[in-house]
C-alpha cells in the first residue's frame, strides 16, 4: 500500500493506528481499479487511537497563552470574543479568550474519548473536528467526527447532547436526529437563518443538511459510498473526503474543502447544483495547484473565500465573483505556517485565526502586513513569536 501526504492529513489518526498494528493489518482500495459505477468497498480509515505519540510538543494543558498546549487543533470558530477549538486529539473543545489569550476547556475531559451528554468535564467525545456557532441560539454545533454523530454544546452552562447520528454506528441513512447515520462527518456550517446546518461527511463523500426545528437529515450533494469528481446537480455530483464547509454571508452557496480531489467546490443551496470554483486532478492554476484544502472560509463581506491549503503550507484567497486568486505561503525555507487546518475571520476582515496541525498552535495573521503570531500554544512554525 502506498502512503500519501492527503490521506496522512485527512485521517492522522490511521498513520498512528497503522505503526500500532504492523502493516499486515492495513488493507487498501484503489479507486481506478473499482468497478464501474460500483461503490468501493468500505474501508476503515479513521481508527481512533489511545495513546497516540508525542509529535511537535503535542499536549494539554489550560492556562495562559504560552503555557496552554493542544494536540492537532483543527476546526475554529468565534463570536468575536472568544474562539472555540476542535482540539481533536485530546477529544475537548477548547476556549481562547481573543483579549487575553487564556484557553480553558469548554467541554470534555482531556485524553478521555467515548459518547456522554452531560455537562462540561462530564461530556465525552471521540476526535471532535468540525463546529458551528449559532450566536442568536448561544449554541455550538460539534461533528464528533470518530463518534459519527452531531453534537450540540449549550456554552451557557457547557451542557453537551448529541442531535444526529448514533455513537459508534456509521451509515448514511437519511432521517430525524438520532435515526441519521453518518461517517466521520468533518466540516460543520449554519445558515445566517438559524434555520439549517450543512455538514461535510468525509467518509460518505457527502454534503448533509439537518434542519435545526425538526433534526431531519437529508443528502443534498453526492451520493453516499461514491466517491469521485463530478459536477451537477444533488446526487449526480461526486466528491472525494470533503473535509470543511462554509455559507456565504447571503445564504446563497455553499463551499466545500473537497479535500482529495484537490479542489474547491461550490453548491447553489436553492437547486443542489454542483461546480467547480478551484483545482482539478492534474490541471495547474494561478498560484500552483491545490496541495490538500483542508478549512475553508470566507471574510465577513463575502467577497473573498479563503482555503488552508494544508500540504502547501500556505492560505489560498479567491475572489468570490471572478475565482481569480491568491496564495500566501511566506519565503523559500522561511513558510508563514506550518500545517494550517481551521480558518477563520474574528468579525474582522484583516485577521485570520490559524490552527496548525504542525505546532500545535493557534496562529494569528495580519493580512494586510503579513505578520504571523501565536495567540495561544507553543511558538508556531517558524517561531512566530
């Protein structure tokens, strides 16, 4: 079996796993030998890992801004003061207080994984990646992407529930709430309405809707077990590891991380259309092609779609209207980040808030300057300081 740099980014955890069990135990798929218009056969990608190893100061640890420590940090989100983070591998959600820097966990026990709805420290996850603010609702929506479910955090009082899928049983059945099944869903997104929430479900090269009223789940783009790189029209589209989802500020369009294929996708809500705003297999664009886009965003305004392009160590602006781009990826043998996973805007349109899978870090960067720091974590990559 051949290792690649998209799926050791992807799914980590499988690399950690795979040294665990010896290569006797991986088994492997090539898609260009599967049957035509056959699903591939399912293949375990994501096993969660106990104990997995100390790489580039991974850890945990609450506190101050240098002193705190994470351990592969990936999606973000904000309500303009406090960013929350995905720290997947110590299976919490974590809190930053944008002022000062202080991280505290919100929910879940650090380096405990499992399923329970309580409250705070009570709560359990297993490898938590994507999340959602509903600020009019006070609510957080998680992907507990190694439970395969949907989870809601009240950050009033930190109480968890989960709102689709069951612990431990992937699927992709469409449904109300619990009955849904998922497969390690990533990417999470609402509507500026309330009204819906869009998931990206990585291992059923899907894109989900869950109406927030009911908790019904519907497929809206690609048809589960199919992966592949099509455009069209709801089912008759085809993605490869979708890994992060955005909403334009109209409610209009989604854009998906389309993470294998290298590309950035675009979903006209109202009709399922699917096309192709950047990247394909093999085709070069301005900025040199798509490494892996692993967290996508756009600015406040809506003008401007920003990818981490993760493999190339580097952001990717586009133009919302013309696809026309940008790529920040600093000096040769001085990059301005590392691995970059989750992006977003702090209600602000000249800083970006980084999580960098490389340093364990949440990094801060001034567009309009340049200039990368760290705003909690040890010092990023470089040594941002």
């Amino acid at each position: 079996m051949k290792f690649s740099l998209i799926s050791f980014l992807i799914f980590p955890a499988f690399f950690i796993g795979a040294m665990a069990m010896g290569a006797a135990d991986i088994t492997s798929v090539n898609e260009d030998s599967a049957p035509s218009g056959k699903p591939l056969p399912k293949i375990r990608l994501f096993p969660i890992v106990e104990n997995p190893p100390n790489i580039y100061e991974c850890g945990y640890q609450d506190g101050p801004p240098n002193a705190a420590r994470f351990c592969n940090p990936t999606h973000l989100t904000t309500d303009g003061k406090n960013l929350y983070v995905a720290d997947t591998s110590n299976h919490v959600i974590r809190k930053i207080v944008l002022s000062t820097g202080r991280v505290t966990t919100l929910a879940g026990y650090g380096g405990q994984f499992g399923s329970v709805d309580e409250t705070g420290s009570g709560a359990r996850f297993r490898s938590p990646r994507g999340m959602t603010l509903d600020k009019k609702r006070d609510t957080l929506y998680i992907t507990d992407t190694g439970n395969h479910t949907i989870r809601k955090i009240v950050i009033s009082n930190a109480s968890v529930s989960t709102v689709a899928g069951t612990s431990e049983r992937f699927g992709s059945n469409d449904g109300p709430g619990l009955s849904a099944r998922f497969n390690e869903p990533q990417g999470i997104t609402g509507d500026p309405s309330g009204t819906s929430l869009y998931i990206a479900d990585t291992s059923n090269h899907t894109i989900r809707k869950i109406e927030a009223a009911t908790g019904m789940v519907t497929t809206i783009a690609g048809r589960p077990g199919f992966l592949g790189f099509e455009d069209g029209k709801g089912t008759a589209s085809r993605f490869d590891h979708p890994t992060d989802i955005a909403v334009d500020p109209s409610g209009a369009y989604l854009y998906v991380a389309d993470a294998s294929n290298q590309a950035v996708r675009k979903i006209v809500i109202a009709t399922g259309e699917v096309t192709t705003l950047l990247g394909k297999r093999g085709e070069k664009r301005a900025g040199g092609r798509l490494g892996i886009p692993h967290g996508i965003t756009l600015d406040p305004s809506g003008a401007n779609i920003y990818v981490a392009d993760t493999a190339n160590h580097s952001i990717r602006k586009i133009d919302a209207s013309t696809g026309e781009t940008s790529n920040f990826t600093g000096t040769p043998g001085s990059p301005l980040f590392g691995f970059p996973q989750g992006i977003v805007f702090p209600d602000e349109e000249n800083t970006l808030l980084i999580s960098d899978k490389l340093s364990n870090s949440i990094q801060k960067w001034a567009i309009a300057t340049g200039k990368v720091t760290t705003l909690a974590g040890p010092p990023g990559f470089p040594k941002n300081k």
